[in-house]
C-alpha cells in the first residue's frame, strides 16, 4: 500500500521547522516588538536586497527644510530650496548555529521530541544574537568590535559599532565620562534624566538629526534592569505609574516589555542594555550601564534575500551513516544604528551608575 512519508530536508517538513524556530524568538525577543516597515518604526526595515542580489544595504534620509518661503505675490521662482538628503548603509552576512539532536537510538529511548529540544534552542539562540546586536549598536558598545570568546561578527550584527557624538551622549550629574560616573555611586538614573532627553527631543525636531516620536506620539526608552531597580525606588516612581499603563498595554506592542511610561516615554527594561565604555582604554566599565532614548528610525536592520521578515533557515544533517543527527539555523542579515554626518539619529544615549543589587 502506498504512503505518504516526507524526508528530514523536505521543504514542506523544513519551513515547518524554521516557523516555529522563529516562533521561539519571536517570544524572547525585545527587539522584534519595534521592527517595522514605515517610518514611524524605532527599527527600521530596510528591505532592498528582500528579492534582490548583493551583499550591501543602502539608504537615504531627508532632512526638514529650513527656509523661510514666501509671502504672498512674491515671486517663488529661483527661491526653491534644495532638499538635504543623508545616506548610510550597511552590510548583511550569515549567521548561524546547529546542535546535535541524538542518535537512532536517542531517538528510541528519549521520552520527548530531540527536534523540538533543538528548535528550541535555536529559537533562542536567535533571539539573544539580535537582541545583543541591537542593543549594541544602540548603546554605541564599540567593546564588541573587538572579537573575544563571547563576541563576534554576529554580536554586531555584522556591521562596526560607532560610538555615540559628544551632543547625544547625556551622563547622570553632567558627569564627563563614563568611568567617572563608575565612580560616583549617586550618579543614577532619575525622572529628571528622562526630562532632560524629551526636552532634547521636542527641540531635535526641526533639526538635521530629529528624534521624531513613534506611533501615538510616543518615545521608547531601553534601560538595562538594575537601572529600572534604581529608578523605581524614586519616590515619585509608583504614584506616577499607577495610572500611567492603566488598560494601555492590550493589543498594543510597544507595551509588550513595558514596566513603566514616563512623559509620554515607554520605559522598556532590557538584560542586554550594556556596560559604559572606558574614554582612554576603550574596555566596558563595571558598574554603570547605558540607557537609550529612542525615536524613530534610531536603528535599522535588513535581511537577505529568500529570509524575508527575519525568517531563517532550517537544515538537517547526518553522520556515521545515519546514526548520528544534527540540526542548524542559519539567518542572513544585518543590523546597523543610523547615524548622519557623524550625529546620531533619534537616540541620545544617557550613561548611569547601576550596579547588580
């Protein structure tokens, strides 16, 4: 009697693999909730190269306007203003990471699903690789530059992180630098800090370098959990927020990871937020951490070609004549903070002290 039966590499077999892989990330991924297509998203798509060949995104921005018009019956012609458009871009490559899922005779005795234990795993190895190159980049951690045995191409999101300019880079009590403020344990993270950078904002907006807000006029701000400890024993923090989320989070993903709104500024706390940067020695300073502030199109991120939405790859392998399997994942793609003419674009980076309490 025929039967339908379907190889370990059958297409149908693999993309069922590969969505619920991306499944599991999807779950344990902060960045995912603010990846976006339109201009109004703190992560920006940049889709080219979805259908396309070549290894390079590129991209441009324009920038307002500044001239005063006209008035009236005056005349316009020959008073045109030339638009200022920015371009950047960046590049993608191949990441990826397999794990052995047993032997035939593995499969015989264990009492779960090998498969399922290596989807995921992978789904969250995926997840942590795009939240940490992020939130790298976000963060202007140029320590991750440097290949070690815990960072990489891949914890970079294949591109060269860039440290924040001097004019988007805030520390707590006009600290200097960030190995300063390791040193000042009073140097927290305030209300009056988070003031500050909506302020820097509102007057950003008409400027080269806007920090334009997000959907409902909203700005996002990461802050790695110690931070959010010190800020919650502020003494205004809990009477602000008893009404602050009330009913805001249903439906809404800008809330997923919320534990607080501030200002018209989402509070969004985030493990991989990372460390200060010593000035001189370029290596990550112990007891501080730094929080960004975030409009639209602070961050982009492209895929490659056939991994269209972020979805990757799923492959089954076999040695020693079958006995032994192994499953892999593979995404292509790449990860870049925008940044113009050497300046940020819509973050500001704000350097505290936070220690683990």
């Amino acid at each position: 009697m025929p039967a339908l039966t379907f190889p370990d590499n059958d297409p149908l077999l693999r993309k069922q693999w590969v969505a619920e892989t991306d499944y599991v990330a999807e779950q344990k991924m902060v960045a995912a909730r603010y990846f976006g297509s339109g201009g109004d998203a703190a992560f920006r798509i940049r889709d080219n190269l979805n259908k396309g060949y070549g290894r390079e995104v590129v991209w441009s921005a324009a920038f307002p306007l500044v001239g005063k018009g006209t008035v009236g019956l005056e005349r316009l012609k020959d008073k045109e203003e030339q638009p200022t458009l920015r371009s950047d871009s960046m590049r993608i490559d191949m990441s990826r990471h397999a794990v052995p899922v047993g032997t035939k005779i593995d499969a015989q005795l264990a009492p779960t699903n090998l498969r399922k234990i290596g989807r995921d795993g992978l789904g969250s190895w995926k997840a942590k690789q795009v939240d940490k190159a992020c939130a790298n980049h976000l963060c202007g951690y140029t320590v991750a530059n440097t290949d070690t045995s815990d960072l990489g191409s891949t914890q970079r999101g294949h591109n060269t992180i860039v440290a924040p300019a001097a004019s988007r880079h805030i520390r707590a009590g006009g600290i200097a630098t960030d190995e300063l403020v390791a040193a000042d344990s009073t140097a927290k993270i305030t209300l009056e800090l988070i003031d500050i950078c909506k302020e820097r904002a509102m007057l950003e907006t008409s400027t080269e370098w806007p920090i334009e807000p997000l959907s409902g006029g909203k700005h996002i701000m990461f802050i790695h959990p110690s931070q959010f400890t010190d800020l919650r024993r502020n003494e205004e923090w809990q009477a602000i927020q008893l009404a602050a989320l009330a009913g805001k989070n249903e439906g809404n993903p800008l809330y997923k990871y919320a534990l607080g709104e501030y200002n018209d500024t989402i509070l969004v706390p985030w493990a991989y937020i990372t460390p200060g940067v010593n000035s001189t020695t370029g290596v990550a300073v112990s007891n501080t951490r730094r929080a960004v502030f975030c409009g639209a199109e602070a961050l982009s991120i492209a895929w490659g070609r056939n991994y269209d939405g972020g979805s990757g790859d799923w492959t089954e392998d076999k040695d020693d004549y079958g006995m032994h399997m192994y499953v892999a994942y593979d995404l292509m793609w790449g990860v870049k903070a925008n940044m113009y003419n050497s300046t940020d674009y819509a973050k500001i980076v704000v350097t505290t002290y936070s220690a683990t309490h």
